[in-house]
C-alpha cells in the first residue's frame, strides 16, 4: 500500500507497507514486513531531490530487521526520460549493502 502527501509547496512524503513472501536455503517459505518512506523536494518540474529509507523485517529466516538509507537526485529530460543517481549504505542488518551506489534511466513509452 502506498500513500503521496504533499505537505508543504514542493515537499512530498511517500511512504509504502507491504508484506513479502520468501524462501530460506532449506526451501521453506516465510514472511517479512516491508516499510519504505521517500521524501521528495522539487525545486522544480524537471528536479527532484531525495531521501530514501527502506526496512525490512526480518531480512532472512528468525532474522534481524534489515534497514537502509540512500540521498540521491533526478532529473527529467524532456517529457518521457528521467535518469536518477543516489548514494547509501545499510543501517541495520547483514543483508543490506554497505555502501552502494545507484543510478537509473527510465523511458515512458
């Protein structure tokens, strides 16, 4: 389930929940809470700066709570691209990485 709040004149929250299903390496299935929450500044139409973090728990079977944090910004090129750069690390746990950096191209068709 997600949500979008525009709170303040270009500050947005975006804040997720969700629950995932996964398999251990003995094939047996269960359940992790998801949490995402991304907060947005748009200084303009074309610009977007933001905060990301994501938990999850547990990150594996009987496990820890898994959580990341990552800053990052992109950027609209005309009216169907969009390329985006972040930068992160893990917070909490031993599954997340430590540190990662992301980039990112997306065409609307």
């Amino acid at each position: 389930m997600a949500a979008d709040w525009n709170f303040v004149d270009k500050w947005s929250l975006n804040p997720n929940i969700g629950v995932a299903v996964y398999e251990d390496d003995t094939k047996r299935s269960y359940a992790a809470g998801l949490f995402a929450a991304t907060l947005n500044y748009n200084p303009s139409k074309i610009l977007n700066f933001f905060v990301d973090t994501g938990l999850q728990y547990p990150e594996e079977k009987n496990g820890r709570t898994s959580l990341i944090f990552d800053v990052g910004a992109a950027y609209i090129i005309g009216h169907d691209i969009q390329i985006d750069l972040s930068v992160g690390t893990g917070a909490a746990g031993t599954k997340p990485p430590h540190p990662f950096l992301a980039a990112g191209f997306s065409k609307r068709f």
